[in-house]
C-alpha cells in the first residue's frame, strides 16, 4: 500500500513538473527511481559540452625533466588541436585509441593540425599503451587535478576541438563513436577541414 501511494505521489508531482516543460523532463525519467534519475542526469551532465563551446583551453604546460617546455597554450597557437584525455582502467578511453591513430594518420602531413592526448598516469602505464595500441600522436603526463580542469571536469575518455586561436569549438565524450563507427570520418574530419581553411 505504501509503495503505491508513492508511486501515485511521485507521478503526481512527475505529472506536474512534466506539464510545466516538456523539454527539460519527459516521461520515461519521471518513471525511473531517484537512483536512477541521478545517475541519468550526472550521464547528461558528463555527456553535456554544449556550455563549454566558445572557451578558451585551460592553462597547461608540458616540460622535460630538465624542465625545457615541450608544449604549452603557445605552442598550440594557430593549429587546429584534437585534444584527448583518459587513463589506463578506463576501458572506454581504449575504444578511441585507433579512430585516435586513424585521425593522427589522415592530418600526418599537415602542419596546421595537431592530435594531443593527456593522461594522469604514470610513466609506466602510459608507455604499455603506447607500444601496446601503437598511438601515433603524442601522448603526455599531466597531474590529475589538472586533467580535470582542463576537460571541466567531464568524464574520461574526453575530448576536444579547439580553433587556432585555442578556443574550444566542440566536445565529446565516447558515445558518438560508439553510436557511429565512421564518426571520425564523417563527423570529426569535415569539422576540422573548416576550422583549417578559416583564415
């Protein structure tokens, strides 16, 4: 009896937030449990890019263990940038490591385009990955906390587009490669193509 009077509650308070805007809530959420609709919209809210386009990168710096600068915003000026993040456990990361590859190969002789891939982990790890699926574009160690910051705190894998002037023009997480196979190619590349030829 309890459970359906608050099943009835919930529908009615669903019922009312639902005819207020229907763009915001629909149906099937208001039937899911709390649980569920918090984990439904912490899914939105790492799949979610639209409120960063038109930024600028985050600040980050890059330097041998000499501390000679190998790649900072600078170094990123006038280039398209691909710019992905992940980590060794993530097993979604792995899954954009050949599209990565495939990406790196189809720009290989264009100056004006970079693909640049940060992880937090250790050196150790970092190297297994990069022999094991063969990257073909650079691979860099940066601390956690400022993995996070860069990619506003989204989850891994993460990436982004940036213009030449190192603004961010599009974001993603894996779910669009998942959906489509040939995103990259059919998605990714004509984006990139335009941002190269703006002047």
């Amino acid at each position: 009896m309890q459970k359906k009077l608050i099943i009835l509650i919930i529908f009615l308070l669903g019922f009312n937030v639902y005819s207020q805007d229907t763009t915001k809530v629909t149906q099937p959420f208001l039937t899911l449990t709390s649980a569920q609709q918090r984990q439904e919209m912490l899914l939105k809210r790492l799949s979610d890019y639209s409120y960063i386009i038109g930024r600028d990168f985050g600040e980050f710096s890059v330097a041998n263990k000499d501390g000679s600068i190998i790649l900072n915003n600078d170094s990123l000026m006038e280039k398209v940038v691909f710019v992905n993040f992940w980590f060794d456990g993530c097993a979604y990361c792995h899954k954009l490591f050949e599209p990565l590859n495939r990406l790196a190969e189809h720009y290989k002789n264009d100056h004006r385009f970079k693909v640049v891939s940060f992880t937090f982990d250790n050196r150790e790890f970092m190297q297994k990955n990069i022999k094991k699926y063969n990257l073909r574009y650079p691979v860099f160690h940066l601390p956690v906390v400022l993995c996070h910051s860069l990619m506003t705190d989204k989850g891994f894998p993460s990436n982004l587009l940036l213009d030449k002037t190192g603004e961010i023009v599009d974001g993603f997480g894996v779910t669009p490669l998942l959906n489509n196979a040939h995103f990259f190619e059919q998605d990714l590349i004509p984006k990139i193509d335009l941002l190269l030829n703006v002047k």
